[in-house]
C-alpha cells in the first residue's frame, strides 16, 4: 500500500472509530462507504503499526477507549492484556541483530558548516525557480504513460536486474527519475537508468516478471520537488552542509590563481591536463573547461586519484549515469585496488560492465549486501514468508461469510503474523539503508549522480572534495547542492559552449537559477567571451579525437579564445571506418534543390522530415560491412526515431542514432548529422538554426553533433536556407561558411546512388502505387491541396483493402480542402465509393505509407505536378513513419477513424492543426459554420493545445 492510501485508510478508519468500538464486519462497511479500498489484512496492519485499535474478539476497540458505565461487560471481559506493538518489537530484534555484525543504526548528528549572510536569499531564489519548474512541468505531464517493448535483459544481481525497452513516444525524463512499469496491469516500482534516444534502461527488482509489451508511467516532478524540499531546508544552513562552499559557486569566476601549484608528475598528461590537475588540488573552486577530446575524463580519473593519495575523501558526480560511470571507470584506471569499498557507485550504472565485476565490486547494492549479508538474508526470508502469509489470507477472505470459528481464529493469528512481519521488514529496509550510509562514510570516493546528494543515502554525508563533471548540464540551484556536501573544495568540470540543462519553465527566476548552468551563473562564460581567461579556470586545448578539418570547423566556429589542437597522434591514426559517400572528411549533403518538407510528430510537437530520412536510409544501405562505428544524429527526437528505425538489426553496438541530447559524450569514427530544417512546411526556421551566437542553443547543438565525428562527418543540410539567407556571421555562421571551404558538397541525389533501399521514381507514379497496394493490409496517404488526378484510378484497390478489415478503417486518405472548405471532386468521388477521406488543413507532409513502403513527394503526392518523388521499402522505417503521422484522437477523430459530416451544411468536418502565436493547436469542424472569426465559430470551434509539446524538441 502507498503512503497516500495509508494516511487516508488510516484517517478513515479513526473517523470510524471515533464513537466506540465496532465490530470488523461493520468498519469494514463503513470504510467501503467513505471511498477507502481495505481488507481485514490491511486494516489489521493498519490499527497495530498506528496504534489505533485493539481487535477484541471480532470487535475493533479504539485505543484508550473506556466504556460507559451501565455498557456491554463483553467487550471489557474479553481484553486480552497489552502486547509489545508489533512496531516495537521488530525495532528491538532487527537492532540487536545489526549491532552483532556492526551496523550502527544511530548516527551522530553532524554539525552545520558556516552560513554567509547572502546564503538564505540564494537559496529562497533556486528553490523559488525549482517550484515554477515544477509547476511548468506538471502544467505540462505530471505523469506520463509511454508504451513500450521488446524488453531484454541487459545485466542482473542479486538485487536489481537492469532491462532494456524501446518506447513508442518521447521520453521526457531523466536519470534516475522514479517509475513505475506496468505489465499485465501489475505495477512494478522502477528506476531510470538511462534515456538513449526511444531507449530507455530500467532498474527492476530481481523477481520481476519482463513481458514484451508494457506501460511505463513516470512522474516528471520527483526530482524536482526533492531539491525544492531540500533547498528550503537549507535556507538557514543544516547539518552536515557547508553553505560557504555553494554560495562560493557564484561568485567565484573571477578568483585569481595560487602562484605556486603541487607539482604533477603524469606522464600520461599532457602539459594543460597536469597544469588543470595542479590547479584542482588547491583549495577553492577550479573551473575544468574541456572541450571535446581533450581528454577531460582522463583528467578527472588522474585528479581523483591524486586526492585520494593525499587522504581525502572525494564526492564524484555528473547529471546522467552514463557520465557517472565514464568517470568510475577512468577513477578505477588510475586506482584499481580502490574496488571493493573503496569506491563506492551510488545508483544503477549504464554501463553493465560495472556490475558484478570481478576484479572488485563498486557497486553501492553489492557491497552493502555483503556487508549486511545477515540482515539482507533475514530480508529475503521475511518477504517470502509475508506473500505465504498474504496468500493465506485471500484464501480465508473469498470464504469470508462461511468460515468456521476455528478458521476465524486462524485468520486472526494470520493477520498477527503479517502485521509482525511487515513491521519486520521496514525495520530490515531501515537497517539496511544504515548498512549503505555506512558504506559511503567508509568510502574514499563516492560516486553518484548529482541529484542524489539530495536523497536519503547521501543526505548529511560530507566529503573533503566535491567533483562536479558534465556541469554545463547541470542547473546552478543542483550545483549548490552538489558544492554544499564538501567543505568548499570544488572542481566543476565540463564545456560551457555544449548543451545547458533542459528546463521547461521560461520565467526569470527558473532563465537565472536552472537555464544557466555554474559556468553561466559565475560568469566564467563571459569573462572567456571577452578573451581573457578566469584565473581558477584550466582550458584544455589539445584535443585527440577529431581529425584536423573536424576540428578546424569546429574550434573555429565555437572555440575562438581558446583555439583546440589537433594532437598527433590522430594524424597517424588508422581509419577504422569507412562509406563511399564518406570520401573527405568533411562532406555536405546540400538538399537545397530537393524543397523536401518539414512536419510536426502528430501534427503537433517535434519537427521531422521524410525526404531527408529517406537520403540518410540509401547511404545506410551502403555502409554495411565498412563501417563499424557510426552515428546518426539530429536535433529533434520525431526525426531521431525515423533514424533510429533505419539501423540494420545485425550491424554492430557501434551503430547508433538519436538525438544531439541524447549523445552528448559519445563518439563515432562517421556521424551523420541531418538537421530537418529547409523553410518548407513547418515555418518558421527553428532558432536553433536562427540564433546561432556562441552561447545560444542553436550553436551548442551544432558543436556537440558535429564533435562526436572522430574521422568523418557529414551533414544533411538545406544549405540555401540554414547558411545562404544569414546576415551575420555568429557561431552557426562561421561553422557552415568553415564546412564548405574545407569540405565536400555534395547534390542530394548522390545519397541514391550508393543503395537501393530508396529510389527516386519518375513518370506516372499511379501504376506502381498500384502494385504496392496489391495485398496490401493497411493504408494512410497525405495529400496537400491539389487537383488529386491520380486519386481516382487508386480507387478500386484502396476499396478492396478497405473492404478486408470493416472494424479497423484500415485505409485512411487526409486530404487538404479548398480554401472555401470544400474537397475536391476527386475526394469527393472517392468519399461517395466508400473511402475513408479525412480533410485536415494544414497538410505538411505529402506521403503514403503502403505496408512496409513509404512513398514521398515535394508536390502533392497524387496531383498534376508531384516533384520530386521518393519510394523507401523498409518495414521498421514505416512502422516509424505511421507512428509520426499517426493522428491522436483527443477532440478530433484522428488516424483510422472515420470523420464527420456537418448537421447544418453537410460538408465534411475538418481536422484543423493552426497555430496560434507559433504554438500548434488542433480544432475539429465545419469550415464555413464553425470557422474561427465568425460569431457561430466563436462559440463552437474548439482548439486544444498539445500538452506535449516541449521547449526541447
């Protein structure tokens, strides 16, 4: 039962109670009338662990109940005498238990650090911002339900087991986030471990059934509200939290540096990496700029292991799991005997290869198991005997009316026992939360994700340094956090020209305190922007994993005050991989001269473009066998999953294709970054492509894909509008205007040339749409406004197919109205046959999605005049490309229903997806009675704004 069904059954229950004593039967009515789900079992555990009742017989005495004078002597006559609460006695046997193997359940309360006077407004003004994010994202989606499949087991202990899903929507959540995965209508509790792309890891018990198909409910507010609560704690400081050490994140961009630093000797380093570990082992905050390949991880690993040689205790932390186990592993490369308790991985790590390792446990479940090995074993045992118990139980409650004396006190004594084992188990859940503590007091370096340090195992815990990686992900109200653990020792690591924290909130507070990450808020951003580096900061220049033209475009486009050099070592590297379209390093696919369209993901939310992924799918095609490392990459998550569907299933891990978010500290030896946006369809450009200064979304996005190439990296671009059409030159600027004069441009039709998984179609298009819908199940074309001449010959085979399946609509055909409203008579002859024809203005996409084939054009896909056409047989790529497309009901019919005609004029009722001031918004009705700006429209016309849509698409 949850905390809230508690409260609430146990508030009922001395609402019932509060007259007298009631016999089991009768408060069990009376809860059922007050709206509270209870059985015997769970009121029994309700009145003994809460000391509301005593069972008296079949009757429930309210405790400290006397009765009056002249009442029943039943109730008096059989009391039985006062037992030891069930609560009580478990606390005392589990403590006798943890203290005979040494596990200390009473802690000593540490003392506060210094509070500046500056501190309680600092920290009213995050926790401010935290709550109008909070309240933005539960405007948005409190709570999420995303299906998802093809679960597989990546890792598993005697603890947890890690699984892998493909989701169907956009994941919106974050590591380490609460869950709760629903299979089978059973709900299990779970933890995200990480988001990759529609990837997404789970943490699940051990015994947890993995079905194929499940329902994966998040709440978006946990965390929030966590760090919210924690900071308002900390307003006038708290124990074991050093408040001098967070507020000196704010202010201490402009600190000068020691004049004499420890000497590092690091062979493996390189000048700038041991001056950076030099710097950080000096009290104080050092800010570690480190661009991409510069080796900022190899860096960290060297400065951890330093500390830990001069006897300091070391918090490790970033915002995602993957980058907390990049840094345990570079930790364990330099110090490997620190594994089996000297360092200690709070949480689920990404990378499996941590779990269960032989060379030593990291791993927080796995030390503590062993450690408490008693009290985990009693654990196990309790739970079991407590489903054997509830088992019992439900077996004696379907027989409720006709049990016999003896089974009546049968199930008293049951009832007893559960109430005694469940306090059993808290009091094990409890001692085993001291056996963690315990093991990250006795750690020399904890490790964890940042937003853990506000939760229960660290909460208190204090360290001698504090280690911030991958901070420009992180928000300055959790940097505060994270700083407050130590005693003022702050090493904030990571690239302020990379990706900034997402946040869905757009007030001042939530832009100051969460958009801005601790390089932003210390104005260490700025002061580099003015060509002057900070005296605490240590940038790292030569960078080893981009080749010289790589990292030409990108230093000059993003890193002008502090140019990156190309090491070496990467001229003499061998190319692992390699395509025939990837012939120079640097290669544009120019689709200016296609006018591919842009859409919306359900006409709604993120941006996609077919065109585009169709080209990216003939270049897959040919890459098979050659490349064994490669990367497709995009900016918005709907165009991300096309991508991501066009990846040979037997084709290498090194495969990979999602979002610039998602693949912020991955690598390929080819990336391919297609960035959707053309002018056409969805307007106007999104400012990631329009703002492009050095600091902007726009430009961190560009650096982050196009960093990730280690050899070769090509662009899907329509150069004539993301390039040709700027005035200035900013950062996105320089980066394309650097791109064409040291790369490769190459037309759009080259991308068919290299495989036959798309193929341009010329002539009549009709004749071999006919063939594709020969036997074909399943149907749903998109039509913008046209004469549709080539609708009308397709009628008889999208009637047959219709036909096959009456209950399903398995033919769809959107089609967009004359400006007057009306269809035109090639729809209209079609709609009398008997074909479902949807209007729907505006229409952004013209396509058909015929089986496993998908079909796309630049003009209307049946019309005079199609363009420029394009046919892709893929079965998971139409899969995808239904799912984009596919209309959601909500106030409007959506994909596979059937539409409405008008009561008053007769004319077909139109899906309307307008947007109002930028925003989309979907309207259902008649386009001349319920028009918007006509006095009958006013009344009816409904618009509906997507909740779905995100700052970050």
């Amino acid at each position: 039962m949850g905390a809230g069904a508690e409260r609430k059954l146990v508030k009922a229950v001395r609402q019932a109670l509060s007259r007298g004593p009631l016999p089991q039967d009768a408060l069990l009515a009376a809860l059922q009338r007050a709206g509270v789900r209870a059985d015997s079992a769970s009121l029994y555990l309700a009145c003994v662990t809460h000391g509301l009742a005593d069972l008296v017989g079949d009757c429930w005495q309210p405790r400290d109940w006397a009765a009056p004078m002249g009442g029943s002597e039943a109730i008096s006559s059989t009391r039985r005498p006062p037992e030891l609460p069930a609560a009580r006695r478990a606390a005392a046997e589990v403590r006798r238990l943890a203290s005979s193997i040494g596990v200390p359940m009473d802690e000593p309360v540490p003392p506060s650090g210094p509070v500046p006077g500056a501190w309680p407004r600092i920290a009213e003004q995050a926790a401010k911002a935290l709550q109008e994010e909070l309240r933005a994202v539960t405007d948005r989606r409190t709570l999420l339900d995303i299906r998802v499949s093809g679960g597989v087991v990546v890792a598993e202990t005697t603890s947890r087991k890690l699984v892998r899903f493909e989701a169907e929507g956009d994941l919106g959540m974050s590591d380490g986030a609460q869950a709760t995965l629903v299979i089978s209508g059973t709900p299990i509790d779970v933890e995200v471990v990480s988001v990759f792309g529609n990837v997404v890891t789970l943490s699940v018990p051990p015994g947890a059934a993995i079905a194929d198909e499940a329902v994966l409910r998040c709440d978006l507010s946990w965390l929030l509200s966590t760090q919210s609560k924690r900071l308002r704690e900390l307003v006038e400081g708290g124990p074991g939290f050093n408040a001098a050490a967070a507020a000196a994140l704010m202010t201490a961009g402009a600190e000068a540096a020691p004049d004499e630093l420890p000497v590092v000797r690091a062979e493996h380093l390189n000048q700038g990496q041991r001056y950076a570990v030099g710097l950080a082992l000096t009290p104080g905050v050092t800010w570690l700029w480190g661009p991409p390949g510069t080796g900022k991880t190899t860096t960290l690993g060297t400065l951890v292991a330093e500390l830990c040689v001069r006897g300091l205790r070391v918090l490790l932390t970033a915002p995602t799991n993957a980058a907390v186990d990049v840094a345990v592993n570079a930790v364990l490369k330099e110090i490997p005997e620190l594994a089996g308790g000297g360092l200690v991985r709070l949480g689920q790590p990404a990378d499996p290869a941590l779990i269960a390792r032989s060379e030593g446990h990291v791993l927080i479940d796995e030390i503590a198991a062993k450690r408490g090995e008693v009290l985990a074993q009693l654990r196990v045992r309790e739970a079991q005997r407590s489903r054997d118990l509830r088992e019992r139980l439900r077996h004696l409650e379907r027989r409720h009316a006709s049990l016999t004396d003896g089974e009546q006190d049968l199930r008293l004594d049951l009832e007893r026992e559960l109430a005694e084992a469940s306090a059993r188990i808290r009091e094990l859940d409890m001692s085993l939360h001291y056996v963690r503590r315990q093991v990250c007091r006795e750690a020399e370096v904890v490790a964890a994700t940042s937003h853990q340090v506000a939760l229960k195992t660290l909460r208190e815990l204090t360290f001698d340094v504090v280690v911030l990686d991958e901070a420009s992900m992180t928000t300055s109200a959790l940097a505060m956090l994270v700083a407050g653990a130590g005693s003022g020792h702050t090493i904030i690591a990571g690239d302020f020209r990379q990706l900034p924290p997402v946040v869905v909130a757009d007030s001042p507070a939530a832009r100051d305190w969460l958009t801005r990450s601790p390089f932003e808020k210390a104005a260490v951003d700025r002061v580099v922007g003015g060509e002057r580096l900070p005296g605490r900061l240590a940038a790292l220049t030569e960078q080893y994993r981009m080749r010289r033209d790589i990292n030409h475009v990108v230093s000059e486009a993003f890193y002008p005050e502090s140019p990156l050099v190309t090491a070496e070592a990467v001229a003499t590297r061998p190319r692992r991989s390699s395509a025939r379209w990837a012939d120079r390093e640097l290669v544009v696919l120019d689709t200016s001269r296609l006018g591919a369209w842009t859409a919306r993901k359900q006409g709604m939310s993120s941006r996609y473009n077919l065109m585009h992924a169709q080209l990216t799918a003939g270049l897959l095609a040919s890459a098979t066998g050659d490349a064994s490392s490669l990367g497709v990459i995009s900016p918005f998550a709907a165009q991300a999953r096309l991508l991501e569907s066009l990846l040979p299933d037997a084709e290498s891990t090194d495969w990979a294709a999602s979002t610039v978010h998602r693949f912020q500290g991955g690598e390929r030896d080819i990336v391919v970054y297609d960035t959707v946006d053309t002018g056409l369809g969805v307007r106007p450009l999104h400012r990631w492509f329009t703002e492009g200064g050095p600091g902007g979304d726009g430009a961190r996005l560009l650096n982050v894909a196009a960093s990730r190439a280690r050899d070769h990296l090509v662009v899907v671009a329509a150069l004539d509008q993301l390039h040709r059409h700027r005035a200035t030159l900013d950062a996105v600027g320089r980066f394309f205007t650097t791109l064409l004069a040291r790369g490769r441009v190459a037309p759009w039709e080259e991308a068919l040339s290299h495989g036959s998984m798309t193929r341009r179609v010329t002539g009549d298009v009709t004749d071999l749409m006919r063939e594709d819908l020969s036997g074909a199940g399943s149907v749903e074309i998109r039509l913008p406004r046209a004469s549709l001449v080539g609708l009308r010959s397709l009628i008889p085979s999208l009637k047959l197919i219709a036909e096959q399946d009456v209950d399903t609509e398995p033919v769809t055909v959107w089609v967009e109205p004359d400006p007057d409203g009306h269809l035109s008579a090639e729809a209209m002859e079609a709609k009398r046959r008997g074909i479902n024809i949807r209007p729907c203005t505006p229409i952004l996409e013209s396509s058909a999605v015929i089986d496993d084939v998908v079909w796309t054009a630049t003009g209307s896909l049946l019309g005079p005049e199609p363009g420029v056409v394009l046919r892709t047989r893929n079965a998971a790529f139409a899969d995808a490309v239904r799912r984009a497309q596919r209309r959601r009901p909500d106030n409007a019919p959506g994909s596979g229903q059937l539409g409405d005609d008008c009561g008053r004029c007769s004319r077909a009722l139109v899906r309307f997806e307008v947007g109002r001031r930028g925003l989309p918004t979907v309207g259902y009705g008649c386009y001349s009675c319920d028009r918007p700006g006509s006095r009958r429209g006013r009344s009816r016309f409904r618009h509906e704004r997507d909740p779905q849509l995100s700052r970050w698409e």
